[in-house]
C-alpha cells in the first residue's frame, strides 16, 4: 500500500497527471506491476512495442540509444519520480524511440498505456495537458537543435549553462547530468568538456565542481566565446561552505542581447528533456 501511494504521489506531481482526481489516479494505477531490475539490466529496447509506461521510484533509468560506431548517445538518467514513455502511449505505431537500462538496481512501476489512451477519453484536462507537454518538448527540440548545431564547442556549453542559470533563477546551478553524459549531450569528447571548464575557472568566470557549478561572470563567460551577453543574471546568493570564496557575481547593467534570446534559453531542466518521452 505504501508503495503504490508512492507511485500515485509522484503522478500527481507530474505535469501531465496533475489535473486527475485521486479516484482517477486510482484507476490508472489499478494494474500497475512493480518491477526490480538489476544494474544494466533493460526496461526495454528501442523500437520494442510501447504498451507500458513507466514511474521511477529507486535508482536510475538511463535514455540511450546505439551508436553507428558502436558507441552510445545517452539522452537522459531518469531518477525518483520520473515518469518514462508516458507520451509514447500515443504514438502510432506505438514504438519506443529509444532504450531504457537500469544504471543501478533500480524499482520502476509500469503502468498499462491502454488505460491511460481510455482515460484521456473521458477526462479532457488530461487530454490538454498532454497535448501542452508535447508542445513544450517540441518547443524544446527546437530550442536543443539550435544549441546543438552551434559551431563551437566552448558557445554550445556557455549557452548550455545559460539557459540553466535562467531556469534555476541562481548562478548556483545544479548540472542535471554529470560530465560523461554532458559531454556526449554537447557532441564533444570529455576531454574537451573538462578542458573547457579548466579553461573558464582559471579565468575567473566559472567556481564549483563536479554538478554544482557557480557562474562568477556571467557577460565574461559570453563575451570569452564571442557570445551576447544576458539580459538577465541572477545573484550567486548565500551558500555554505565554500561560498565565502566566491567572488562577487558580475551582472551586466544594461547589456544589448543575450546569450539564448527571449524563450529559446527554454531547454527544460535538461539538455534533453523533450526526451523524457
């Protein structure tokens, strides 16, 4: 019972299903089977048919697909409360567009796609709110297409840290992935992602480690990889520990432009949200 209150909570949570009533969440979940996978272990394969959706309760679910040269494009790493393929359920024909591996032993919740296309019938505002998620993703896709056609490596991760810092509202930014997946998400080698970041905090503009990251300049950032600089920046705020190292947060008084112009900084929380499925 604990459980399944778990799955139904972290539902409720998500854009999607916010507008269902518990007796609604109820019906959903009424099959829902609780599964244990072990590290490495698949979820399921890409272009497997799609007839179930999934809810991450422990560990993590990697979004990948195979690489021509043998190597993998990771996309996303799911973790507690995220919701897996909810729109595939809609897809015609019903295929999974990419494959999903445990990263760890992991407890997902899988949930009958059929269920959710019956529900969706006679309750509209479920309707409408995945025909919003959807538009927000494809408005994403767009949003990642122009970032990731950028001809730079050094302005594709600028505009990458960017559009975080005006989603997280802070010059404190918690990365969503860490720097293998990063770097495999900018199209470039870990190498030159942690050469990069060297780059940038020896010159001032850049503090932290690891995923968390502080932005000390933000306009030096832009300006270091020939970038406008942000209409926007947002102060580092009080942090413990090492905060008291930081220098003061740069911000442009009034500057002419900026980094990912007026809605395209909207990645989601990221690189590849729109592929949560």
């Amino acid at each position: 019972m604990a459980n399944k209150q778990f799955l139904q909570q972290a539902l409720a949570q998500a854009p999607a299903f916010r507008s269902l009533a518990p007796a609604e969440l109820e019906q959903l979940t009424q099959d829902a089977l609780r599964l244990k996978l072990g590290a490495r272990e698949h979820l399921f394969e890409m272009e497997d048919e799609a007839q179930h959706f999934y809810v991450v309760e422990s560990g993590g679910i990697v979004l990948y697909r195979p690489a021509y040269d043998g190597d993998e494009k990771v996309f996303r790493v799911m973790q507690s409360t995220h919701v897996i393929a909810e729109t595939v359920m809609f897809a015609e024909p019903g295929r999974y567009p990419v494959s999903a591996r445990a990263q760890t032993a992991s407890v997902v919740w899988r949930l009958s796609g059929q269920r959710l296309r019956e529900l969706s019938h006679t309750v509209p505002e479920l309707a409408f709110a995945f025909l919003t998620s959807i538009s927000n993703r494809v408005h994403q896709s767009v949003n990642r297409i122009d970032l990731l056609t950028t001809g730079k490596s050094g302005q594709r991760l600028v505009g990458y840290l960017v559009s975080l810092h005006m989603q997280q509202g802070s010059n404190w930014l918690a990365l969503p992935v860490n720097g293998n997946v990063l770097a495999k998400q900018l199209n470039v080698t870990p190498v030159t992602l942690s050469r990069l970041l060297s780059a940038f905090r020896r010159e001032g503009l850049l503090g932290g480690s690891g995923r968390q990251l502080v932005l000390l300049d933000v306009a030096g950032l832009c300006k270091a990889v020939d970038l406008p600089v942000p209409e926007v920046s947002f102060g580092a705020g009080a942090r413990g520990g090492a905060a008291g190292a930081v220098k003061p947060v740069k911000t442009p008084a009034a500057p002419a432009g900026y980094c990912v112009r007026g809605s395209r900084h909207d990645l989601g929380s990221g690189l590849f949200d729109c592929c949560d499925l």
